[in-house]
C-alpha cells in the first residue's frame, strides 16, 4: 500500500494540471500559461483504501452494457445563468467553476486524473453567421478549424462532424484528438451561430478516457441555452450609470456627452444613444405650465439646429423613480434622414439628457433598444451632508 501511496504523490508532483481547450479564436490555454500552478496533493493510506471502497462499490452498481444511458439529473448539477453573456448550462455534477480567462467565459473542472483536469468550457466571439444547412458553408467551416487547429496542436485530426439539434437550435458537433505538451488529448465542441456571435462548448479530456466522459460531456453541452441579456452597467465620474445594449461600443466624453454608445453601421449610419449632463436651475414636470414652457422651447430651439426638424411628441414618464420629459422628433442630417428620441432628467441643479437616435427606415427596430436602455439610466443620489 506504501508503494502505491508514493506513486499517487509522484504523479501530482511532477505533473501541474494541464486545462487544455480550443475556443473558436484558435488558441489554447495551459495551466502554466494562466500563471495558476495546482498545489502538490498528497493522499494518505486511509484515503487510497476510501477510494478503492468507493471504486468496488461503483462497480458493483453499475449498468450492464446495454442498458440505457443515465439521466441528465444524474450526470448534471444546477443550471447556471450568465446574465452578462446572455446564456445558460448545466455543468457535470459536483465540477468545481472556474474564474472565466479570456474568451473563456465559463470554465468548470474536475478532480485531475492521470494528471489532467477533464473540464468543460464555453468562449464566445464575434463572427460572421454560418447556415448550418448549407452543406458548402459548412465544409468551408471545418476546413478552416481543421487549417488553425493543425497550426496550433501536434497531430492534430478532425475526428468527426454532424449537424445537430439543441432545443430548437441547430449546432455544428465535432470531436477532435492532439498532442499538447506530454498529454494526448480528445474533445467534443458544439458551435452555436446567435445574435452575431459564434458560441462554442468543449468538452476536454485524455484520450485514454475519454469514453467515460463523452456522455456527460454532451449532456452538458446540450443543456447550453441562450438567455436575457442583463449587460454591464456604464459608470460615467459617480453621476449616472446606464446599462448599454448588447454588443454596442462604449465611448465616455465624446463630442460633449458623458458617455456616447453606438451600434455597428446600418446602411451607413450607426445608431446611437448619448448622454448629456449641463447646469440647470431644473422644471417642475407635474406643473403643467412649467411643463408646456419647456416642451415650447425646445421646439423652437431644435429647428434652428437640425434641417427639416419636426416635432413628433412629448410625454411625462419616470425613470429611476423620477419624473422625466421624453419627447421625440425628425429631421435631416447631411444625407441621411433621422429619428430621435430623448429623455430629459432634472434633479440637484443637473439636467441629463439620454438622447438616442436611428434612421427614419429602421428606427421602428432601434425603439425597444432604445426604451430598454433609457430605464436602465440611474441617478447616483449623493448622500446630504450633516448639518449642526
């Protein structure tokens, strides 16, 4: 027994676990290239003869070949929500997460074996959409993979590919075998195509048993959904925060607003929404003479401002809890005419104006943007001094 304690402790003090996986963006990521080493683990004899019970026991239970495969609450611990990344899965049972790296927004491990790690991960990037029915763009896909990942990996070999059905998505399957470093290794992805992004789940482990984890491995990555996306909040000098639409570009102190966030161009223009911030001596939105006094200055003030300008509407709404003026309108700018909408926010000598804009042939797209960006504006209520 001493013997064999000796060779467990030689293992895992020469081997550092290794996390090898292939995201999409063609790299590949080891333990000693995140700088994180996994600690010497030493087993004593009453361990070994706990595991060796364990191992009998197992044995004993187990299925006859041929039975049917366990079910996904057997294989499958709790569903996990990524709000900020807009999705969702169920990591093996009992796998510990792990801090995201990179492209690597969700990592989950196992206890190492044999001196490596069995893990599950997801990346996502951006990329072009790829029709999974097209059997020409999905040859054009797999010979690109098969072109990086041989650059990347020894003896690398594309072992596989068939289109698949998760929940009503369709995916592309393909399992994969190389070198990395002193393991050999063999792994399954699943590529998901959505919202201008190509989302890829691998399942990873050494070939030499690889067999014991393909069922779970494929539970897991078919319990992959999309969800709500809950994006970051935009924090601008402790005054506001607004929460950006997916995947827009944030841009702070731009052509005088705060923050300034925008979309990819559409047909030339990039929708927008900015927020501005000025001193003003405020406008009681319930009072109806206040309220029409300002709603008349603004219509006189936006003609002299934009060509062909005419006013759509106003209205008094709430946003975080306070009274707002939103008001809309279209005009002409250079070449392209334009739609816009705007929020207006007194509160403490400040007026902040959210002010979103699109192009009058796709602002009816842009609006649920809009409106869903514009409630997510947050007033950063200063706390009043205290007064003897």
């Amino acid at each position: 027994m001493n013997k064999k304690v000796d060779l467990v402790m030689l293992v895992f003090i020469i081997s550092c676990v290794t996390l090898a996986i292939i995201p999409v963006g063609a790299w590949a990521l080891g333990a000693g290239e995140t700088g994180e080493r996994v600690k010497t683990i030493f087993l004593a004899q009453a361990d070994l003869e706990k595991i060796e019970k364990e191992e009998t026991e197992k044995k004993q239970t187990e299925k006859p070949e041929g039975d049917e495969s366990r079910g996904d609450e057997e294989l499958l611990g709790k569903r996990i929500v990524l709000p900020e990344e807009g999705f969702s899965i169920q990591p093996p049972k009992g796998w510990q997460k792990r801090p995201p790296i990179m492209a690597a927004k969700f990592i989950v491990t196992e206890e190492p074996k044999q001196g490596f790690a069995a893990n599950v991960i997801i990346t996502f990037q951006k990329s072009d959409p790829v029709n999974l029915k097209h059997q020409a763009e999905v040859e054009k896909l797999l010979n690109g993979l098969k072109l990086s990942y041989a650059k990347m990996f020894t003896d690398y070999k594309l072992l596989g590919s068939k289109i698949i059905k998760v929940g009503e998505t369709e995916a592309l399957q393909i399992f994969n075998q190389f070198t990395q470093g002193v393991f050999k290794i063999k792994n399954v992805q699943i590529f998901f195509y959505n919202r201008g992004n190509v989302y890829v789940v691998t399942g990873t482990a050494l070939q030499s048993n690889f067999a014991a984890y393909e069922e779970i491995f494929l539970a897991s990555a078919k319990s992959f959904r999309f969800e709500k996306v809950i994006p970051k909040a935009a924090e601008v000098e402790e005054e506001f925060t607004i929460s950006p639409p997916q995947d827009w570009q944030i841009e702070k102190d731009f052509m005088g607003a705060k923050v300034f966030l925008y979309d990819l161009p559409k047909e030339g223009f990039s929708a927008n929404i900015n927020v501005a911030v000025g001193p003003s001596p405020g406008a009681d939105l319930r009072d109806k003479a206040a309220l029409q006094k300002l709603i008349d200055e603004l219509k006189s003030l936006y003609p002299k401002m934009f060509t062909d300008y005419k006013f759509m509407g106003a209205e008094v709404v709430k946003i975080d809890e306070v009274d707002a003026l939103r008001i809309s309108g279209q005009f002409t700018q250079a070449a392209f005419k334009l739609k816009m909408v705007q929020w207006v926010i007194f509160s403490e000598g400040k007026q902040y104006m959210v002010t979103a804009g699109a192009l009058e042939s796709n602002f009816d797209e842009y609006l649920p943007i809009f409106e869903k960006c514009a409630s997510t504006f947050r007033l950063k209520r200063h706390s009043q001094p205290d007064t003897e």
